[in-house]
C-alpha cells in the first residue's frame, strides 16, 4: 500500500542560521529541536521550537577566543526533556590543556588548532548542565569530529572522525595519516565508557575519503549493537599522494564500507559495498536498509540493499526515479519506507522532496517541498500519521514542514 502526503503546518526561520548541518528531533512536549552551525563556524546553536513551530529558546555554543570554531552536529532529545547537543570544535577551552603540551613538545611543527568533540547535556529550559571534551591530542591523533549521535539505555553512541597517523611500510616515511571512522559511548553523566577507531578492513588500511558527508548515520540494531556506513579507500585502491598533508583520492580507488559492532564497539562484522553518495543506513527486524547513489555521472534512480544481521547480502534492487538522492529514511509500520531526499529531474541544483518507497520497490508518491532547496533531516510523528521535516529554501530561509501521512 502507498503513501501520499499533504502540508498541515510550514513554518520558516529566517537568521536563525544559515542553511548548514542539521539534525531534528522531535521532543515529549510535542516540539522539536535542531542542530545547526553559523555560516561562519564560529557559532553552534540548538534551537528548541514547540508543536506549532514557534521558537521557545536558542542556546549557542561559543569558543572563549576569538579565533575559535564551532561546528553543531548533533541534537539528542531525552525522555525527561533534558537535550544531548554535540559536535566539534577548536576552542581553547577544550583544547587547550593537551594543545600546549602538544606544541612545547613539537614546537613549530603545527600550523593549524586540532579540534575535539564536545558534547552538552541541556536542560528543558536550555541551560547548560555539563560540557565535555572527547578525543586525545598527540602526535599521532588530531582532528576528534563527532558528526552522528545517538542515546542508548545507559548513555550515547556517536559517531565520528579521527585524523591520525598510521603505519605505513609502503610509505618511504613509514607512515600515512588518513581520517578514520571513530565510535565512542559515554555515560548519561558524560563519562567515557570505550571508543573504538577502525583502521582496516581485512587486514587492509583504509582511510576515510573527503566527501563532504562520507560517514552514514548510526543505527542500533535488535540485538544492542551499533552500526554505520563510510565512503573509504583502502592501501590497495587507493591511489592517494602520501605526505603529511591532507590526502585526496579519486573515485576510482573509493568503496563503501558497512561496520557493525556489539554493545561494547568491538567490531563483529564488516563488508565492503559498491561506492555509493548520498548513503544512509537504517536497521529492521532482520538487518538493516542501506540505500545510496552511485557517483556522478548519476543513474536516473537509486540503490535499496538489504541485508541480514551479519551483513550478509539478502537483495539489491535500483530504484528508478528521475534523478532522486536519498539522504534520509524512516519506516512507516510494515508498509516501507519515507525517503527524504532531492528530487533533480533536469539535473540541476535540485529540490528538497520526499517520497514513499514500498516493500515491492516502487517509488511513489514524490512531493517537492520547494525548488532550489536542500533536504535536511525527517522525523516520524507520535501516532505515525504525520512527518516533520527541515529543510532549506532557495531564500535561505529554514523551514519545517508537517506533513500529514494519507
């Protein structure tokens, strides 16, 4: 059975922030909240809006030097309607107690601040309950970026990057440095419980690629685990110059790796998928829905792979559609799935849309939610009749859009 859907509710902030990252939850007073940095990265904001879309508060993260970066990435909305808020940055507050070591020790031989992840917990009003730093600063670790997060029973998931430098006996230097996927979990009170970094895949070194979005979403799956998707290359595809600059690849050496862990980030499966944009992955009874692109020059549709617990390949079916991205999907009961995405049917800069996508694997049921404009994130309503989603208008304007499920 398909869906279709109509507006019930648009609402549009203007100078809030300007179109940039976003993540929407939606909250126990009926609300929602998003994450988002300024234009200029100076700024990280969380902004708490009620159910008719009206701004209830902003709280916004700023370095204590004039100089430093914020980048938001992350909203986590709790039960009690405290709010976990969370990315990364290079402010001297946090970074600075490992940074000035860092730089007595290796004096000179560091142009640019490191970053690290920071996380908040919030309460209902926006107030900050406590703020912590994540990811070490040496010489072999740099850059800590959160970008996905998650709560679990006991605390948060998230998920992230961590430029670092690794063993290379192919490298005349004996080493490379590459971003690498990065998974930690902290306690409801912010305490570190284990991280995990993956450096390979079948005892081959793999480094992330500089896509803008190469890592997926985090996802839990039936039995506690965790699991995520990353555009990398690999040391046998990669075709990357190796020096202590950051490296590029083409799309030639670039796959798509699946990664799942257990409950306590040890790494119980992975596979290698075709290199694929645009991905996003989503767990279900019996495994997971993993939909993404192939690279430009783009297919007119998409690709929908399902697979079973252990990764294992159950099918892979194409979509087509006129050009749509997938960027992000819910499920709607046993029916299928929303897909919130951008809808180019000339090839252009493209439309923010969502669309149904039934079980069989047809797509029905496309609706533009305005032209020129960037799809941000979707969330399901309470009682699964109705979907909010934000997005990003030609105007630069930010709007969430209720839409009613018939």
């Amino acid at each position: 059975m398909s869906s279709s859907y109509s507006v019930e509710s648009e609402t549009s902030f203007k100078d809030v922030f300007p179109p940039s990252g976003i993540d929407l939850v939606k909250t126990t007073d009926g609300g929602y909240a998003f994450a988002a940095s300024s234009v200029r990265g100076d700024e990280a904001k969380l902004v708490k809006v009620n159910s008719q879309g009206n701004i209830q508060w902003v709280h916004t993260t700023k370095g204590r030097d004039a100089l430093a970066q914020q980048w938001a990435k992350v909203a986590i909305a709790e039960d009690t309607g405290e709010m976990i808020f969370a990315g990364y940055s290079n402010s001297h507050d946090l970074v600075g107690h490992q940074w000035d070591a860092l730089e007595k020790e290796h004096a000179g031989s560091y142009l640019n601040t490191p970053k690290v992840g920071f996380v908040e917990k919030l309460s209902k009003s926006g107030e900050v309950v406590w703020r912590k730093a994540y990811g070490e600063i040496t010489k072999r670790n740099s850059d800590n970026k959160i970008l996905r997060g998650l709560a679990v029973s006991d605390g948060y998931v998230f998920l992230g990057s961590v430029y670092a430098s690794m063993v290379d006996n192919q490298n005349p230097n004996g080493q490379r440095f590459e971003d690498l996927p990065w998974v930690f979990k902290i306690s409801k009170d912010g305490d570190l419980l284990w991280q995990t970094i993956i450096e390979s895949h079948d005892n081959e070194k793999i480094g992330l690629t500089h896509d803008v979005d190469v890592l997926s979403n985090l996802c839990i799956n039936q039995d506690g685990g965790i699991a995520f998707s990353a555009i990398i290359h690999t040391s046998s595809t990669s075709t990357n110059s190796i020096s202590n600059n950051r490296a590029t690849s083409i799309n030639a050496g670039r796959q798509t790796l699946v990664v799942a862990l257990d409950s306590h980030g040890r790494e119980i499966y992975s596979r290698i998928e075709d290199y694929g944009v645009n991905q996003y992955l989503l767990s279900s009874d019996d495994g997971f829905d993993f939909v993404f692109n192939k690279p430009a020059p783009f297919h007119d549709g998409f690709y929908w792979v399902k697979l079973k617990k252990d990764l294992s390949l159950t099918s892979k079916t194409f979509i087509e559609s006129r050009r749509f991205w997938p960027k992000r999907l819910i499920r709607s009961n046993e029916n299928g799935l929303h897909v919130l995405g951008t809808d180019a049917p000339d090839g252009g800069r493209g439309n923010a849309a969502i669309a149904f996508l039934q079980n069989n694997g047809s797509l029905s049921s496309l609706k533009e939610l305005g032209r020129n404009s960037w799809a941000g994130d979707i969330v399901l309503g309470k009682d699964q009749d109705n979907i909010a989603v934000i997005w990003y208008s030609s105007d630069e304007l930010t709007k969430i859009t209720k839409l009613k499920i018939k």
